[in-house]
C-alpha cells in the first residue's frame, strides 16, 4: 500500500517499529510517515545530499553532503538538528546504545553518543 504520494525526489530510507522515514532531496527535508498512514511529518529543513539514515530509540541520524557533517535530531520532531561531528561525504551510518559509527571517503569513523 502506498503511505505517502507527491514527494518531489525521496532518497534513503529507514524505520523503526512505528515509522518511515526519508530524506526528500527535492525540498531539503527530513521526514517521517506513520506505518499505519496518515499525514507526512517534517523533521529538519535546509538540507542537502542527506540521503544516509540510521535511526534507534530516540534520533534520526543522518550524513549532509553540502555541509559535510553528521547530525541528529528526535525522531518526534522535536527540538532542532544538531551537528554531531564534522565529516566529509558520509556513506553509510550504524548506531546502537553507546556508538555512532560513519564511513565517510576512505575512512571509517566511530564517535560516542553524546
């Protein structure tokens, strides 16, 4: 069944029990979509090239291209982004209870959460 129509160039893709969420490169957003439908939610604006997600119990992770950073923000939309860490073209991002690890170019990073 299709959750949600009309997104101008979604890319990546990642969930938790009760949510989708997607980067929508056509806006520069950051959204989630309930599984069981409903209204698109706006998590972050003023992204770019964010298309690497990873999520656990309480953040949406996520690797921006034009600024070349790492960040996170609630997966409830509240609070605002923030900057976790420097790093040039984040390819892919893994987290669990104690660890945020990125591979960027060349190189595979793991920071502590904060």
């Amino acid at each position: 069944r299709v959750l949600a129509s009309g997104i101008k160039r979604p890319v990546g893709i990642a969930q938790d029990r009760d949510y989708i969420y997607f980067p929508v490169e056509g806006d520069g957003t950051l959204r989630r979509v309930a599984k069981r439908g409903g209204r698109m939610e706006t998590l972050a604006e003023h992204q770019t090239n964010h298309d690497i997600l990873a999520v656990d119990d309480e953040f949406v992770y996520w690797g921006d291209w034009g600024t070349n950073t790492l960040q996170r923000t609630r997966k409830d939309g509240s609070g605002s982004p923030e900057v976790l860490a420097n790093a040039r073209s984040i390819c892919g991002i893994a987290v669990n209870d104690r660890y945020i690890a990125f591979t960027t170019e060349g190189r595979l990073e793991i920071i502590p959460k904060p």
